[in-house]
C-alpha cells in the first residue's frame, strides 16, 4: 500500500513540475513577446519623428531655392542632390531621403477636366499624349482610356477602350469608379488586370496634381518628352548626351523644346510648359536596428510668401 502511495505521489510530483515548468515558459514567451512589441513600438515613434525631421529639412532646401531667386528647378540645384545614408549614433541606425521634382512627371488628372458644376469632359489631346507615353514604355495605350473613365464624372465607358461601373460591380469583391480627380498615383493598381508590374514600370513617370499645372522640362523624363513632341524619339534616343547636359543646366528649355514642335503641337501645349516646379515629394528612409521607416510626403511651394508645406503624407507604401 506504501508503495502506492509514493508512486502516485513521485507522479503528482512531476506533474506539479512540468506544468510549472510549462506555466515558466508561456510567462517567459510571453514576456518576450510584449519586450519586443514595446521596442518596436518605441523604434516606430523614434523613426516617424526622425522622418519628420527629414522632411523639414527638404521643406528647408526647397525654402532657400525659392528664395535665391532661381528662375529654373533642374537637376543642378541642392534640392536635386540626395542625402546620403547619414549614421544615427545615439540610437543605432541611419537616416537618407531625397526629392524628387512631380511637375516633371505627366499628370494623370489632367486626362479630364471639371467644370465648375463637377461635369467632366475627357481631355481627348492629353489622352493621346499619355497612350504616346504608355508605348515608348511597351505598356498597352488602352489603359490611358481606362484611366480617363475612372476619374471622369460619367458612368459611359469610353469607346474602344474604358471601363465603368458595371466591370468593376462584377470584380471579386465588387466596387465602383472614383468618378474624380485621383490623390495619389497608387489608385491605378485598382484598374482591373493593370497589375503591380505594370504599376512598377509606369510609376517613375507619372503623378497626381491639382490638373493644369506646368511640365517642368528641365527635370521631365526624355519619355514624357518625346510623347509630347508626337512620333519623333528625339529625347530618348539622346538620353545620355541629354544627361551629360542636364549635369550643367536646364535642359530643354522651352525655346529648345518648342523647335523640336510642330505648329499644331505649339498651339496644344501652350500654356503647359515651363522650367520651374511647385510640387516635390520627399522620400525619407529611417533604420533604427531591425526596423525601417518609409516616409513619403508631397511638399507644395507657395511663391509669394516663400511657404513650403505638406498636402499629403504616406508611410510604407505610395
């Protein structure tokens, strides 16, 4: 019977011990667990604020241009240089950014224009612009109709190619047309099959602005270029001769750009042309250890009052 007795007993007994010792464990992950996230969460808060600093100092850069009087934003001004990876000590990291000129860029919301009731008519000579642009990418011209339907106010689909509600209610899941102006250039991963491939080629070229501002042709890409000149692949086919230039100054500038135009495309780019730009983004890279921090901010320069301010913020992802 005493035999018994111990042997339940020296089971209890390791019972007892593999379930304290169970109990230790899940304490001690869990403990780990909530270490981790407490660091993280504190490396976030440090990384945004680091970041913030960083777009002060592009709004800074960007302040000074504008008061040294420059008539031109081109690749040759402090603005245009990128901060190198610049070592974080304090807290074990780094820090980087750059600006980039958006003017520079064609803009996608100037594919329709609003009138002051909110109808939207297709701007039929910027779409054939942009199907220009879309082939000397090798991307298919049909997505500059699509695009264009999903910005303009009407629920027709453009003919031969466009997409209204009724492609897009049948989508798994479903949902409709933005029917205005885009914020961000992002928005075409919702055109359906566009796709993020095509996204990432087409991306560098392309922006979201307020409609009707300036190409800035001092920082405009030789693609954007030619698809403004017609047929011709002038720009592109000089690209490196052109970069050489751009190391020195603006180039083209609008009297060299307008010799390489036709009358007719003089008259449908007038107005639309210029060397100097309002609209930058800043990009602002922190690693703190394991953790980087993406920052992406629109900056806007106000000219009279010398004024540089953010009109819209991202992190993570454009």
């Amino acid at each position: 019977m005493k035999r018994r007795q111990r042997g339940v007993a020296l089971i209890m007994a390791v019972l007892i011990v593999a379930l304290a010792t169970m109990l230790a464990a899940e304490v001690g992950f869990k403990g780990y667990l909530d270490q981790r996230r407490t660091v993280n969460t504190f490396s976030l808060d440090q990384a945004f604020e680091i970041a913030m600093g960083g777009e002060a100092w592009a709004s800074d850069a960007l302040r000074r241009d504008k008061m040294q009087g420059s008539k031109t934003d081109d690749f040759t001004e402090e603005w245009a240089t990128p901060i190198p990876p610049i070592p974080l000590e304090d807290v074990g990291g780094e820090f980087e950014g750059q600006l980039e000129d958006m003017q520079g860029r064609f803009n996608l919301n100037d594919l329709v224009t609003f009138d002051e009731s909110g109808v939207s008519t297709v701007n039929q000579q910027a779409v054939e612009r942009f199907s220009r642009l879309l082939n000397l990418l090798e991307i298919e011209p049909k997505w500059a109709g699509y695009i264009a339907d999903w910005i303009d106010s009407d629920n027709n689909a453009g003919f031969p190619d466009g997409a209204e509600d009724p492609v897009y209610t049948n989508l798994s899941p479903p949902y409709r047309t933005a029917n205005m102006a885009i914020t961000r250039a992002s928005e075409l991963l919702a055109l359906p099959e566009f796709g993020a491939e095509r996204y990432r080629k087409l991306a560098p070229f392309v922006t979201a602005l307020p409609p009707g501002q300036p190409i800035n042709l001092c920082t405009a890409s030789p693609e954007l270029l030619d698809a403004m000149i017609g047929d011709n692949r002038e720009f592109t086919l000089g690209r490196e001769t052109g970069k050489q230039t751009r190391a020195q100054r603006c180039f083209p500038t609008t009297q060299e750009f307008e010799q390489s135009l036709s009358n007719e495309r003089k008259q449908e780019l007038q107005g639309m042309l210029g060397e100097s730009s309002d609209f930058f983004l800043a990009t602002i890279w922190v690693t703190l250890g394991t953790q980087r921090f993406t920052l992406y901010s629109l900056l806007v320069r106000s000219g009279g009052a010398n004024q540089v301010r953010p009109i819209l913020r991202s992190y993570g992802t454009l």
